[in-house]
C-alpha cells in the first residue's frame, strides 16, 4: 500500500495584496503628479520624492491614506491578532520613481513594523520579488534543483497591477528587477509603520509603553 506524505507548511510569511477598487480619483492623481513635480532625488536604480511624508495633513491623499489605514488593521488582526490594542499607524509614506531599465536593490526597511506599496502606475510584466529570510540556513548543501516550488525557491515574485496595494513585514527582504519589457515608469508609493500600546508586562519587568 502506496503511503503518502503529507508536506504542511509551518511558520510561514503573511503577503496580503488587495485591489483598492475604484482606483484613483483626478484629484489624487494630480496630487501625486505635483508631488513628483516638486522634487525627486535619485537613488541606485531609481528615484524618491524629497517629500517622504506624503500622507501627512494632505486632504488630497486622505482617501487613499485611509484605505492604506483599514488593510494595515485587518492585516494586524489576521495575521498577528494581539490581545491588547494596539494602533499601528503609518510613519513616512513618498513616493517612487522607475524608469524603464531601472531597478531597485534588496533592500527591507528599518524602523518600521510592517511595510506596503501602493501601485499608481505598472509597467509591462511589472513584478516585486522577495527574498527567504532563511536562505543562508537552509543552503547548507550546494545542491542544484529540478524545478522550483513554494519549498525550494530563494526567491518568490508577485505581479504588480494599477491601484494594487501589497502589505508585508518590514524586514523581509525585497527587490524590482531591472524590466526589459518597460517602456514607461513605474510610479509606486511605499509606506512604513510603527505603533502605539502596551507591550510586556510590569510585573515580569519587560513593560514598555509606546505613545
């Protein structure tokens, strides 16, 4: 008798993505068009807004914040479901810059808890790759692979689509490759978070309360 072995993933990393339907309105659009009129310096393969706090005081972009704002909370409460509340709110927010050929280095983000990218405009065959965390553990045997799967991969891209939001942890480690497809820019808008509460306990002397 055949027996078979069931594979159970454990410890996985949450990705959530979601359509923000409808997209965006004229006024956000030319919002972010005067954004990136006011300034852009340049990175290595591409360029950030000299505001990096777009979604401050900005009635413009309340909307879009707001929806940021309400994934963010069904992310905390799906994925980490703490007991005490606790107010993850957005820090810096800009906005980003590809032109065709460009790229963006792996790279995660420090200082912030979980991190989200807002899609204003893909290019062709546009992509977001992550990295395994756990690569260098587990590449203890120089082994080459068949063919790659959810087990196996180093890395594992998703497509990108227009008013696509993607919120994942901020020390996973992600990268856009360099599009030879591209033939116009790819303008994103990525935010950081942190939050406020209680954390720990007086009693076991590991209290911290953030404000």
């Amino acid at each position: 008798m055949k027996q078979e072995c069931e594979l159970v993933g454990i410890f996985p990393t949450a990705v959530c993505i979601v359509k923000r339907d409808p997209g965006l309105d004229s006024i956000e659009k030319k919002e972010i068009e005067n954004i990136i009129e006011e300034g852009m310096y340049k990175n290595e393969g591409n360029y950030t807004s000299n505001n990096t706090y777009i979604f401050n005081n900005n009635d413009n972009l309340k909307n879009l914040k707001q929806f940021c704002e309400q994934q963010l909370k069904i992310y905390v409460k799906e994925v980490l479901d703490p007991k005490a509340e606790l107010d993850f709110y957005i820090t810096q927010a800009w906005i980003n810059v590809t032109k065709p050929g460009g790229f963006h280095h792996d790279h995660y983000h420090p200082n912030s808890s979980i991190s989200g990218v807002f899609y204003v405009a893909t290019e062709e065959d546009d992509k977001i790759t992550f990295g395994d965390p756990n690569l260098r553990i587990k590449q203890k045997m120089d082994m080459a692979v068949q063919e790659f799967n959810m087990w196996n991969s180093p890395t594992w891209f998703f497509e990108t689509n227009n008013s696509e939001l993607i919120l994942f942890p901020s020390w996973l480690e992600h990268r856009v490759m360099p599009n030879k497809e591209a033939t116009t820019d790819r303008i994103s808008i990525s935010f950081n978070t942190f939050v406020r509460g209680s954390f720990g306990s007086q009693i076991a002397l590991t209290e911290l309360i953030l404000k």
